[in-house]
C-alpha cells in the first residue's frame, strides 16, 4: 500500500512536467515551421527549378531580378556613352578579351529572354527559370569584365599607343565643347578618329552620341 502511495505521489509530480515539455516542443515545432515558411516565401525562383507554391514569392524574385537587369544595363551604358571612362578600361570593348566576350554574350542572351514586365513569365516556370539563371551570369560576367578591365586600365597597350589614346580624349572633348567653333569640332573629331584607328573599337553607341555632339549641335544651328 506504502509503495502504492509514493507511486501515486509521483506521478502527480511527473503529470505537470509532461504537460510542460510536450508543451514546450509543440511551440518549437511551431515556430521552426513559421521560419521555414518565411524562408521560402523569399527564396528565388530559381531556387527551386523555376517553380514557386506562393506566386507573390515569384513575382518578387522576379521583379527583383529585372531591376538587377536594369542595373547592370545602367553600369554598361556608363561606359558606352561615357567616351573618356571607355578609353581608360578599353578592355570593356576589346572583343579579343574572352572577359569581354563572355559579357557581351550574357548580356545577349539575358536581353533576349527578359519580358516586358513580371506579371508576363508568371505562368511560365520555365521561361521564369532561364531568365533568372540568364540575369545571374550577365551580371557575374559583367563584374569580372569590369574588375579586369579596372585592373589591367591601360597597360595592354605600348606607351606611344597609351599617348594616342589620351590624345584621342583630348580631341573627344573638344569636339563636344559646344564652345568651340564648328571646324575646331570637326576636325578634333576626325583627328581622335585617326589616333584611335587600329587601336580601340568604339561602340556603334558610343559613336552616334559623339556624333549627335559634335554634328546635331551643328546641323542643328551652330554654323560659327
């Protein structure tokens, strides 16, 4: 009877402890599920082959994705537009580079793929997956094209080529003053033409802006 009642006595000890740790438990596997659901809600498309359960998720990582796109795009034309940050990392067009060929290519493939908005490759976890993985390789690419070209500046050319090629920005910037006369404008143009032949390749860009500089101004009523 003895042994009875101490029996008794603990399990009414042991009961509320019991209650308390499956308690305990039950919150932590609540809780463990709420952050891996958080998780997920956040996790890139591409993470999971393209395909999201929650299609806010996707529209976010898609979104993101394409102003990362609009990002990379912008650092590009920093350079295409920008004459004199061209021809201090010329690498960035040299397609000799394979830097530069990968990231001419990246850039290709991910402006090929990108849709007009979001909302358009909702529907498509395939196609949402490609431009994912397409924005990610322009913009690896990029960086390693750009941190090369930083790196290496000027230094692929010899020493009279390196003076051509400032020659070349100083004659560029004349030609868009538009405070020189037209013929000072014409001929730095045709003078930086002449240093850089044989050198460096500019953009199809990079020229008609020059040219919308030095020439539209003119056509445009600046006959001094």
């Amino acid at each position: 009877m003895g042994l009875l009642f101490r029996l008794a006595e603990f399990l009414l000890v042991l009961l509320p402890l019991v209650g308390v740790i499956i308690t305990a438990v039950k919150g932590f596997s609540a809780g463990k599920r709420r952050i891996e659901q958080a998780r997920d809600a956040d996790r890139p498309v591409a993470a999971s082959g393209g395909r999201s359960s929650n299609p806010i998720a996707q529209w976010r990582s898609l979104t993101r994705t394409l102003e990362e796109h609009s990002r990379t795009d912008a650092r590009w034309l920093d350079y295409e537009l920008d004459f004199t940050k061209l021809l201090d990392f010329p690498l960035m067009t040299d397609m000799r580079d394979p830097l530069t060929v990968g990231f001419h290519r990246a850039k290709l493939r991910a402006d090929l793929l990108r849709p007009a908005k979001a909302e358009d490759l909702l529907d498509d976890p395939g196609a949402a997956e490609r431009y994912l993985s397409a924005v990610e390789a322009y913009v690896t690419a990029f960086n390693a094209a750009e941190t090369e070209a930083k790196r290496r500046r000027r230094s692929d050319f010899s020493r009279e080529e390196q003076q051509r090629i400032t020659r070349a920005q100083t004659m560029l910037r004349v030609a868009s003053d538009s405070a020189a006369t037209t013929q000072e404008r014409r001929n730095a143009y045709d003078v930086a033409r002449k240093e850089l032949d044989g050198l460096i390749v500019l953009p199809v860009a990079t020229h008609a802006s020059i040219e919308r500089r030095v020439f539209g101004e003119i056509d445009g009523g600046n006959t001094r």
